[in-house]
C-alpha cells in the first residue's frame, strides 16, 4: 500500500471541493516554486493596478533571471490559497507580504467582457471583478 505525506499535501474540503495547497520551496531569489504544480511564483508583491496594467507588468517582469513571467490563469492562482488559512488564505511563510484582497488572474469572466476573474486572498474564493478596477498583482512562469 502506497503512503502519502501529509507533511506535502493539505487536502482541505471547501463546498464538497477539494483544494490542494502548495508545496512550496523559497528559491532564495524573490521566488517560490511549488512541486506540485511545476509553477514558479514572484515572492514580492507587485501593488494594485487594473487588469491590462497587471498583464503588461507581468510579460515585462525580469526576476531571477527569468524573463517568461506571465499573469496566472484563475485555477492557477487559486492553486497558492489555503482554504485552511484565513486574512490572507495563503502560505505568508512563502509569501510574507501577501494582502487579503483580490488577485488577478488572466481569466476573462465567460458572461461578461468587460470582468476577469480574481482570486479574494481573505478567503481562497474567486470573484468576477471589472478590469479597469484595481487589484493585486502576483506573476508566474511555467505551466499553462
């Protein structure tokens, strides 16, 4: 019989989903890759800005070396939250100056243009949001 490490792994059950929390290695250089995903994340914080500022920022980012960064989809970015965690659902271990606001993703909202997705980092949801309003930026590489 095959054992899992919980040690890794936090399976947390939200809503009947289960969320599979990160596992997360700090790369020393402003970022954190997570082994389970593949996905290697910016540490820091990038501020508030609007939907086409926050993918413009992202394709521009040189960090560690990388020049590849790119804004995270939705299932992405909700893939870093912690279900468990609460006011910011996310690992501050790994990401010390994460906010308890909305994160943009890459994701347009499907019934509505004009919206993208956000993931709330009070709480690991996701909303609809207007792209011209301000949210939190965090860049990934890798994936897709």
């Amino acid at each position: 019989m095959k054992k899992i490490s919980m040690l890794a792994v936090i399976i947390v059950l939200f809503s009947g989903v289960a969320v599979i929390a990160g596992d997360f290695t700090d790369n020393g250089d402003g970022t954190v890759t997570d082994a389970n995903t593949g996905l290697m994340w910016q540490q820091g914080e990038a501020g508030s800005m609007n939907w086409e500022d926050a993918l413009t920022y992202c394709e521009a980012l040189s960090l560690a070396g990388y020049t590849d960064w790119r804004l995270p989809n939705i299932e992405e970015l909700k893939s870093i939250t912690d279900n468990s965690l609460y006011m910011p659902a996310i690992d501050t271990k790994y990401f010390p100056e994460a906010q308890s606001l909305y994160y943009w993703s890459s994701t347009t909202d499907p019934s509505s243009a004009s919206d993208a997705l956000c993931a709330v980092f009070s709480d690991g949801l996701s909303v609809s949001y207007f792209k011209s309003g301000p949210c939190y930026v965090r860049c990934v590489r890798g994936g897709q």
